[in-house]
C-alpha cells in the first residue's frame, strides 16, 4: 500500500499538465477583474520628452532588466511539453533583458525525471531567475536544504515562497496545516544564502501578512492579487467528486491587485513589492509601478505563447514592451523607475470609486 505522500507526489507530477489543459478549455479561469481598467492616468498633450529617449529599464537585485517584467512562475515536471515550456521562457527572458520565475520544484523532490525541466540557467545564462517552493511544505517535511537545493537546481537568484491557502483549502489532496508557518518561513529565509520573495498565487497579500513578515526580516513580496488567474476556480475543475461549488463561490475571493498595492503603501519604505495577478498590458504594468510596485509579474499570458513557440513569447514580450514605453511617453515620464509609487501621475478621482477605506484615506494630488 502507497504511503499518502507518494500518493500526493504522484498528483503533483500530473497536475502541471492537467492546469494546463484546464485553463486552456475555461476561458473563465482568467477573471479580467483587478479593476485596472479603472485607474485613469495623467495625459499630458505635451509631454516635452522624445519618446526615444524614454528609459524603461530598471535595475532589481542588482541585475539590469530592459524593463520591469518578470515571466511569474508556472511550471516544471517530467512531462516533455513541461520542460520545453521552461526552455522557451528562459531563454524567451534572456533575450529580452525580462526576470523569470521557475513554478513550484516541490514535483523534483519525488520525481527525479522533472529536475532538468527547472535547470534554466544554461538557457538564460544573464537573466534575473527565481526558483520557486510552496511554503505550506515548510510543515511538511521541506526545510532549508529543500530551499537550497531548489536554487542551486534553476541557478537561481532568489526564491519564491508561494503562501496559497485557498488553492490548497479546495484541492483534494490539499495540505492546509498553515500553523506556524511564518516563524519557518522566517527561519529558512535567514539562512538561505539570496533573498526570498514571499508571494501569493492570485488572492493577495494583506497588510498583516506582510507586517508579520516584515517583522521577521522578509524584505521582498508579491502581492500576486486577485482579479487574474483564478485558483480556486482551476481547482473547482480538478475536483472529481465535486467540492458543492466551494471553488466557484471563491473563485475571485482577494485582494484585488491595485486594491492590495494600495493597502501595502505604509510598509514602502521598509520592502519593495513586485506586483501580479491579472496584468495584462504595458498599461497594467504602468499603473501597478505608480501604485507601488517595483517590478511586475505576470502568468497567464504567456502560457499560451510558451505551448506554441519562443517567437511567440518574445512577440508578447515585445509587445508589452513597447505598451509600457507609449504610456510613459505620454505621461511625460522618462524613465521607468520615475513611476514608483507616483501617485501624482493618477487622475484625481479614480481611486475613490472602488469604495477602498485605505484609497479614501490616501491624499491624492
Ligand atoms: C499555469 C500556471 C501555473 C502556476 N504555477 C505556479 C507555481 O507553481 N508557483 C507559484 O508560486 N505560482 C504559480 N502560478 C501563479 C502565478 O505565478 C501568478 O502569481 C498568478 O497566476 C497571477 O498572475 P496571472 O494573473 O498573470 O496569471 C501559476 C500560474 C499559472 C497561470
């Protein structure tokens, strides 16, 4: 008789490929609702800068990326397409100056075969790369030489640490012993020898989630909110003997991503944020900066890209590239790092209609 864990190793390796092919056949898995599309901008009909001249590129972690992208972690496993998936964002990322995030690698410690699918650094030898480990696994036998060995695995940078207690709550094999995770979370972060970045997985940080852990040393968060890839909806698919709607009902609980940036805004000085879930434009990725953010992520959009070609990938890249250089054109900024936390560049009245208390809160110019 198979052990529990094995059983769960077993479903790991197979869920990769099943996400996939989820998302691919429920368009509705991407809830479009940050409320982004919201937030007006400063048009400025003079501008007095060349749009040649606009800067995008930023300097995170101490490496130089042509502007603020980071391809958030999807995937990894022993599957073929999973491992050519990796490739074609690595080397997607190197190609462009973007920063790349491996999906989880807890599948490499069950199944050896997937290991070469997270070793990236041969195909993005200059890019900025993060390895990735669900937290949860801190209280499930994981610790410090899991987190190492993760790293050393995609040569990485840093590490993400994924917090997803609403993914885990719906899964059927999910664990959801999240009790003193924050103290592990801490101790494994003091020791590892790069930064660690805690994230969400599309339902977003709070204000005492991120107080907790900045109390603890943690210095880097991605707030990955709600509004964009949903996983309690992916979820809700996957369970076979039905989860009563539990997956639906919370399909789009969180904080949705700007809401999420905003309510971070007393710890600015003290972290930098990187922000994700639901950016989907050049355009997103502008208002994210000016709501905090220093970096932006983003998944789903290139999921579809990186199962077809690298072309593909870097043609999106591109294309976010060039939406975010026009925006900043037009705001009459000159270079990317201008837009941090810039709240004079919002129209006056946007951020009031979400009904936010900490919008309300905010003085905005
Ligand atoms: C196919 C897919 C797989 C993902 N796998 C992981 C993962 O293994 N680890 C993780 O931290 N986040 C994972 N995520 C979450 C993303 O990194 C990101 O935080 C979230 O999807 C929000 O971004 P999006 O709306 O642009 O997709 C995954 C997302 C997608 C779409």
């Amino acid at each position: 008789m198979r052990s529990p864990a094995s059983r769960r190793g077993d479903t790991t390796n197979v869920r990769k490929s099943e996400v996939i092919r989820i998302i691919q056949s429920d368009l509705l898995t991407d809830r479009r609702g940050t409320g982004f599309d919201r937030i007006r901008l400063r048009h400025h009909a003079l501008p007095e800068i060349n749009l040649n001249e606009v800067d995008p590129s930023i300097i995170f972690m101490g490496k130089k990326l042509s502007f603020p992208l980071l391809i958030s972690s999807m995937t990894g496993g022993s599957a073929r397409l999973l491992r050519t998936i990796n490739r074609r964002l690595a080397e997607a990322a190197e190609e462009t100056g973007v920063a790349f995030a491996v999906g989880s690698q807890r599948v490499m410690f069950t199944h050896p075969a997937a290991r070469a699918s997270f070793e990236v650094r041969p195909w993005a030898p200059h890019t900025l790369v993060f390895a990735n480990l669900g937290a949860v696994q801190l209280n499930n036998g994981f610790g410090l030489r899991h987190c190492q060995e993760a790293v050393r695995t995609a040569g990485a940078d840093g590490l993400f640490l994924h917090l997803n207690p609403l993914q885990e709550a719906i899964q059927p094999e999910g664990n959801t012993n999240f009790g003193g995770l924050a103290d592990r979370i801490a101790e494994v972060a003091h020791r590892l020898n790069c930064p660690v970045i805690l994230k969400e997985v599309g339902a977003g940080l709070s204000p005492e989630d991120v107080s907790q852990m900045v109390k603890r040393g943690i210095r880097y968060f991605d707030v990955a909110g709600a509004g964009g890839t949903s996983w309690s909806r992916i979820e809700h698919h996957r369970t076979k003997e039905g989860d009563e709607g539990l997956g639906l009902l919370l399909q789009d609980w969180g904080w949705p991503t700007p809401r999420a940036l905003l309510a971070l805004r007393p710890f600015r000085d003290r972290v930098t944020l990187i922000a994700s879930g639901g950016l989907r434009s050049g355009l997103d990725m502008a208002k994210a900066m000016i709501l905090g953010a220093s970096l932006c992520g983003m998944a789903l959009p290139f999921l579809a890209a990186a199962c077809r070609s690298k072309a593909q990938v870097i043609r999106k890249i591109l294309q976010f590239k060039r939406e975010f250089v026009t925006v900043l054109f037009l705001l009459g900024v000159r270079r990317a790092t201008y837009l941090i936390g810039n709240h004079s560049l919002l129209m006056a009245d946007v951020l009031s209609d979400e009904g936010c208390d900490d919008r309300r809160r905010e003085a905005i110019p």
